[in-house]
C-alpha cells in the first residue's frame, strides 16, 4: 500500500557496444528510457546521436493498413534472422496491396451509397406515369419536386384564382403529399412565394431518364452487380491474408522489435567516443537487471536512488492490495502521487466505500448497484464496474442498519427486535431523534476523516523534507493542534458541560498554533535550515498572512459543515422512497401499486447512485486530497520490445 521505489540507472560504454545495451534494455521489459540531459549538470559535451527510427513509419503504415482491411495482428516470435531491408520492402508492399484492395472495396462501397441515395430520392415518384426525359427538355418551364404537408395542401385552394399555383401529387405518407409543381420564367417568384408559405420542403433528384419507374429498376439491378463485384473483392482479400497472414504478423513482430530498440536509442548521447544512456528500474529489478548488463563488456552503470536524482521527477509504479487497486482508478483521475509521496489509494478506498454505504443504505438497492457493477465489469471492462461492487455491498450492509429493503422500512423490524432487542427497528430514519443522531454523526465523521487527512499530510511532507508544510501549515502538526482543540473545546463546552476552554488551554493549544501558522514561512525556512529566511516586506507578509489565517479558519469550519452531505442523503433516500410508496398508494390496485413500486425504485436508485458517487468523489477530492495531496507523479512506463499495441491484441 504505497508507492513502489525505483532506481535511476546510468550507463556508460563505447559505441560498439551501444545496439547490445538498447537490446538488453528493451527485452528486459523494466526499463524506462528518459533524457540523460537532464541527469548531468555539465552536458556541454554531449551530443544527441541524432539518428531517425526508420521501423516507426512502417509500423504505422502495416498497422493502419491492417486495422482498414479488419485484420488482426498477433505477435509471431521466431528464431528466424530477418534482414531489416527485405522486411522493409515486404512491409511496404504488402501494406500497399492491402491499401489497393481496400480502397477498391470503400469505392465499391461509396457507388452503391451514392445510387442507394438515388433511389431514395426518386422513390417518391414510383407511379408516375411521365417521361422526365421530355421534362428535362423543356426550355420554360422548372419543375420544383418536394413535399407538401397535408394540411398545406387543403389550403391550396385559397390560391385557385392564380393557374399556375397547382401541386401535383404523386405519393404520400402520414403527414405528406410527395409531388411537383411547375413555374415559367414569368410567375416563378410569386409561385415560388406561394409554396414557401405553404412549407414546401424541396428536394433534389438525380437526372432521370424515361419513367421513374424504369429508372428505379435500372439502378437496383445496377447495386446487385455492384454487390456482387463487392463480394468477390472481399473474397480475393479473404483469401490474401490467408496466405499472407503467418508471414506479415512474423514481419511486423520483427517491426516491433526493432522499433522498440530505436526508440530507447534516441534517449541516448554521444559523450567523446563513448555513449550515455539513463533510465528508470524498479528497485526490486535492480539486481537481475544489473547481471544483464554484467555481460556487456566495456560498460559501466551507476545506480541511484530516486531521492539523490534532484534534477527529475522519478515515474511512479502504484502497489496496492487487490481491493484497494480498483480504486486507483479514482486517484489516476487526479494525478498520480509523487515518488516522495503517501499513496491515498488505500485512503479512498475506505472513504469511499464506507460514505457510498451510509448515503445509500438499503438492502435491495444496494445487492442490484453490487450486480451491475459486476456485470459492468464481467462484460465490457469498465473500470467503475469493480468500484459499484463494494460500494453496493457496503450500501447493503447500511441497508440492514436502517432496516430499507427497496424502500419498505418494516420487513426488517422483527430480526432488529430479535437480534438487537429493540422496541422497533435499530435506526428509524425518519424519526426526530434519529435525525438528530445522523446531523450529529455525519460532523464527526467529517472531523475524523480532516483529522487523519492532516495526520497523513504530516507524513507526506516529513517524506518530502516540507518542513513547513509538516511542521507550520494549515494541515500541519500546528493545524492538527489549532483543529482539535477546538473541536474538543467547543464539544465540551457546548455539549459535554466540561469546562475545557480555560486561559492555558486557549493560550498553548489555540493562540500558539496560530501564531506559529502565521508566521509559516519563515519559521519553515528556518526549520529547513535556509539562509534567506526573512519576508523581503514584512508588512506585506503580515497583511498576507492575516487574511490567509482567516481563510483557513473558516475553511475548517465549511470543509466540516460540508460532511453534512452524508447525513443528508440518508434522509433524501427515506424521503424519496416515501413519495414513490405515497404515489403507489394513490393509484391502488394490485398492478398499479406494483409497477409504480418497480419503476420508482429504478429512478430513485439510478438518480441517487449516481448523485451520491459523485458527492463521494467530491468530499475525496476536495475535502481530504486537498489537504495532503500533491498529484503530480508520472506513470512508470517500461518499454517492451515484445508488447503488442492494445488495440491490435
């Protein structure tokens, strides 16, 4: 449950040597190549090798060419020895053939759309009985072919004292007349006026020669011999990658291959007659991976931890337990953590699951959000899928506390009379005192969660060496002070009767954390041992600081008010629930109560898992990460020269 460790690892040795290195390193399958510039202070001498990756744009080509054609690649190793030339030119070959074949087939394609487009615009004048040859000839007079709407073409007859204002119909449908009507040069405007008005859609056909009718026919003749011709051309490039497919997917893993080892060989510098090539390793690869290289002869490697490499932000390998790993999903969203960084993994984890279960408390609600998360998961993969299904569980568990089983609130009651020997049910929702207990109890959860959120930005800075985060910051050792006390203070005061807030007590655990949060910054560079720790203007840093200080005061107070959100929506679930049965009620009958019951509950359980996933996501990131929580760590990504693209696996 943290952040993994890995090590910067340095090699050095003469060009000769160089190919064997890049290949050791990309069949290893834990080395993240990365700029050697950044790893050196004095790089004056170092010079970039400068080569191209001539296997990249092959790959790309027979990968997309393949992907076109619907052609899966498979990883094909051999023992075989290729000459990079000859792949090259089967790569190119084969990708063009595949391209030719494809694009015949997208023409094909695009033929028959394009007439299937033609017999959909001429399909609305099937039965009409006129040659749009002899139409097409016509020198004065302009056909206009659309649709009237029906209750347009009733109103026609408004405008019978004008001749020329006469729609012919040919089909029709539910709302519209399918026809034409004609204009000379003359009346054109006014025509064209007249039909407008009347919402006439015009549409535009193809030339037809002779009777629609006829037309038709010719062109459905036309898309079978065209689909026949686009069956025989799918069946000759069937029959292609038949023949072709062992030896284009035993090429493209050479491709691959070679790929892999040119990328990792642009990271590399010339350094006089010698090169220089860093990367990243986990720690636990260290050993293993250096008696690789101990092979190599006329190398040198230099390994560092990742705390002594000031210059680079070390990438990041996450190692969770199997339930908290579905949840880094959540904290990828955010950002990675840092290398010198606590993992909130584990922290989210339990947040949300145990927020998700008290705001969705129901027994039945939350077995059927626990199935679809896991069929989510089973059928398409979906990372939320394996989030929905604890969380549903915990909803369950909640559920049987409050005594809900799809919104009725009474089965439960006699296993609560037996099992906890109560009068009624454990928890009534809905009762004054049980509202009271939840507004109370969700503020302490709220105190709780910002209090270990402060304890764990304790450690996370002490990790860093953030002296003045962990020691002066809001969600400091002063901070943690400052909020507890007067969490206890007031609860003792307020309602305990204890009377805590004597002067020493105001004095060492209120006063004293201010100041010292107050004056953060130099106290911090001081504690961090820096020279130049005084404010350039103190009156400035003091302004500053006071309206910061106040800030954080009542940051403490709404970032805690905002836990209220918890105890709100076990209410929110009672009261909705209660309407779908109040509703259910008013319709009666054994059908009607039934359906309103399955179709309420559906609703409210799709709009509540949904507000309360994302209310829960909301309090972890913005009420807990933003207490400790830097995210700015980057993947570590090892290059493998035997890894396939994940969308042609």
């Amino acid at each position: 449950m943290s952040v993994k460790s890995v090590k910067a690892i340095s090699i050095i040795g003469m060009m000769s040597d160089l190919d064997d290195v890049v290949k050791y390193c990309g069949d290893s399958g834990v080395f993240q190549p990365d700029d050697a510039m950044l790893f050196y202070s004095d790089t004056n001498n170092f010079i970039s090798l400068g080569t191209k990756n001539p296997y990249s744009q092959p790959v790309q080509q027979l990968e997309n060419a393949c992907e076109s054609a619907g052609f899966p690649l498979s990883d094909i190793r051999t023992d075989e020895n290729y000459e990079p030339s000859d792949v090259l030119n089967y790569t190119e070959e084969l990708a063009n053939k595949i391209e030719n074949m494809v694009n015949n087939k997208l023409r094909l394609e695009q033929e028959i759309d394009e007439i299937r487009l033609s017999i959909k615009q001429v399909e609305h004048l099937k039965g009409c009985d006129i040659d749009f040859t002899e139409i097409s000839n016509c020198e004065y007079i302009t056909p206009n072919f659309g649709r009237l709407p029906k209750e347009s073409y009733e109103k026609l007859s408004a405008y019978s004292s004008n001749q020329y204002a006469i729609f012919f119909p040919f089909t029709n449908d539910d709302t519209h007349y399918w026809g034409a009507y004609f204009t000379i040069p003359e009346q054109k405007d006014e025509i064209d006026r007249i039909f407008s008005s009347l919402f006439f859609e015009r549409f535009d056909i193809p030339p037809i020669s002779g009777k629609p009718d006829d037309y038709i026919r010719s062109l459905d003749e036309k898309v079978k011999s065209l689909e026949d011709e686009l069956k025989n051309e799918q069946s000759k490039l069937d029959a292609f990658w038949q023949k072709e497919k062992e030896m284009c997917c035993k090429n493209y893993s050479f491709l691959l291959e070679m790929n892999t080892y040119n990328e990792i060989k642009r990271f590399a510098y010339k350094y006089h007659k010698t090169f220089i090539l860093v990367g990243w390793i986990p720690a636990d690869k260290q050993k293993g991976f250096a008696e690789g290289l101990d092979k190599i002869h006329s190398i040198e490697y230099t390994v560092m931890d990742a705390k002594d490499v000031r210059n680079q932000s070390p990438p990041v390998i996450i190692k969770n337990l199997p339930f908290f790993r579905r949840f880094e999903f959540y904290v990828k969203m955010y950002g990675l953590p840092c290398h010198n960084e606590v993992d909130p993994t584990p922290f989210v984890a339990l947040t949300y699951t145990l927020f998700f279960g008290i705001m969705f408390g129901d027994v039945g609600q939350g077995f059927v959000v626990a199935l679809i998360g896991a069929l989510m998961w089973k059928l398409k993969k979906m990372e939320i899928g394996k989030i929905l299904v604890p969380c549903g569980i915990m909803g369950m568990i909640f559920g049987f506390l409050y005594g809900s089983v799809f919104g009725f609130e009474e089965l439960l009651t006699p296993v609560h009379q037996k099992l906890f020997g109560t009068e009624g049910k454990l928890i009534e929702v809905m009762e004054p005192d049980s509202i009271t207990l939840i507004i109370y109890g969700s503020v302490a959860i709220g105190i709780v969660t910002i209090a270990l959120a402060m304890i764990t930005n304790i450690i996370s800075s002490l990790k860093r060496h953030d002296m003045e985060s962990a020691l002066f910051g809001a969600n400091g050792i002063a901070g943690f002070v400052l909020y507890v006390s007067l969490v206890a203070g007031l609860i003792c005061q307020m309602l305990l009767g204890i009377e805590l807030m004597t002067v020493p007590y105001i004095l060492g655990l209120i006063v004293l954390p201010l100041i010292l949060m107050f004056m953060r910054e130099p106290f911090g560079k001081l504690a961090e041992r820096k020279k130049n720790w005084k404010p350039q203007k103190w009156g400035e840093y003091f302004v500053q600081s006071f309206f910061e200080l106040f800030e954080i005061c009542l940051s403490y107070v709404t970032n805690t008010m905002s836990f209220l959100r918890v105890g709100a929506y076990i209410l929110v679930h009672a009261g909705m629930m209660l309407v779908v049965f109040t509703l259910a009620e008013m319709v009666g009958g054994a059908v009607g109560y039934t359906l309103i019951l399955i179709i309420g509950n559906v609703i409210v359980m799709a709009l509540e898992a949904l507000l309360v996933a994302i209310q829960v996501l909301r309090l972890d990131y913005y009420e807990i990460f933003s207490r400790f929580y830097i995210g700015e760590g980057r993947p570590f990504t090892p290059v493998a020269s035997r890894r396939l693209r994940t969308a042609h696996k």
